[in-house]
C-alpha cells in the first residue's frame, strides 16, 4: 500500500465518521425539537420563590472597605463644596469600616522625605489623613506602595516611583 494510498484511506474514513456524526446530530435535533417546543409552550409565565429564614445555611462575613488616594475629602481643597464632602463622610462613617490610605507612589507622600535627616521628619500628612479616618469612624489600613530610599539603600530620594536612578 503507498503512502498516497494510505492518506486517501484516512481521509476517507475521517469524512465518513465526519458525515456519520453530523446524521447523529441532525437525527437527534428533530427528534427532540417538537417536545421541547411543546414543554416551551406549557411553561407557566410566572416562577414563586420563597426562602426559609427560619434555619440559614451561613451567613457572609464581608466587610468593605474604601481606598482614599487623593485629597477630595478634605475641605478646603480645589473646589470641594462643604455639604457634598459631608454627606460623603456620613455615607462612609455609616456604611464602610476600613479606609485604606496608600503612603508614597499614589498615596500621600514620604515621611522621610530628606536623605540628610537622621529620622523621618514630616508625619503631618500621614497624620492628617489618619485624623480623617478616625473622624469617620473608620478601622485606618496602610499601604505602602513603595519601599522608600532608605530601604532600597539608595543616598537620594526620588520624587516618584517612574523616575530612574542617576548612575
């Protein structure tokens, strides 16, 4: 038998098991197509679902919580209007445990911003932001985004994540 032969041979049972499966699924199709129809067409239009509270299977613990990452809620800032930041304020303090802040990259800045320092020397932002967190009655998460130079064993700040090092 040659190879051309042979080829020809598997193609042809391939179209044929090929024709085969596709009769099977036409068959099958007008076979079951009428009974749906007729089940389709006694369908109530209506479904009543009632749901026993009287024994729950579990109960969800989520918990949400809101990321703050720029200076919207705080008043003054840009063209806030005092009644809107408000009334956001109360929809967090009454619905939304945890507020998270980031520190450094998109969150409010490093506190250690100077290299020279011997210790960290401007907590005022952090603070403030802690501060706005307590004051909506919110459980404070931090972030931090990026380690600062002085983790990174760098002698020189960069003022944000994207910048290249010199060097």
């Amino acid at each position: 038998m040659t190879s051309s032969h042979s080829h020809t041979m598997i193609t042809s049972l391939f179209s044929v098991r090929y024709l085969y499966n596709n009769i099977l699924q036409y068959l099958l199709l007008f076979m079951l197509f009428p009974p749906m129809l007729t089940f389709c067409s006694n369908a109530q239009p209506s479904v009543t679902v009632t749901i026993d509270h009287s024994s729950p299977i579990g109960s969800s613990k989520f918990t949400p919580g809101i990321t703050l990452v720029d200076n919207s809620l705080n008043y003054p800032w840009g063209n806030n209007d005092l009644d809107a930041v408000n009334r956001v304020k109360s929809l967090i303090k009454n619905a939304i445990p945890f507020e998270n802040t980031h520190i450094m990259a998109w969150g409010i800045s490093d506190p250690w911003p100077d290299p020279s320092q011997p210790e960290p020397s401007d907590w005022s932002l952090l603070d403030s932001r802690l501060q706005q967190i307590i004051e909506t009655g919110g459980i404070p998460v931090i972030t931090l985004n990026e380690a600062p130079w002085w983790m990174k064993g760098e002698l020189q700040v960069r003022r944000c994540i994207w910048c290249k090092s010199s060097g």
